[in-house]
C-alpha cells in the first residue's frame, strides 16, 4: 500500500494541452503569446520542474509563472 502511494507522488501529472493553458491565462486576462512561451517551456521540460522534479500540478506552476511577470 505504502509502495503504491509513494509511485503516486513521483508519478508527474501529465502535461496540459495548448488550449487548456490557453484558457487558463486568458481566464486570468493575460495574452495567449505568454500562454505559449509557458506551455513550450514546460513542454521542453517534460512537465519537470528546472531541477527536474516531476510537476504535479501545472496551474499553480502557471500561476507562479504569472506572479513572477507582474513582480
């Protein structure tokens, strides 16, 4: 059960596509040219995170894109 679990949290959710990265930053009023450099980059990196952790959850990783933009 335990070793199950564990294959869960290295398992990286599996990437987004185009639109649904799409819709959400044009959901948060952003263009759809940022949208894109954030789907490609994260495309380039497998859905991994820089130090190459697998990425469980792109919004929050979309949102972070975003605050760095504004900050």
């Amino acid at each position: 059960m335990i070793h199950e679990h564990m294959e869960t949290l290295r398992t990286p959710c599996p990437g987004p596509s185009l639109e649904e990265v799409n819709r959400f930053f044009i959901g948060l009023d952003y263009p759809l040219e940022e949208s894109e450099v954030f789907f490609f980059y994260y495309q380039g990196l497998g859905w991994r995170t820089e130090s190459g952790s697998p990425l469980r959850d792109w919004k929050a990783a979309a949102a972070t894109w975003l605050y760095n933009l504004e900050n």
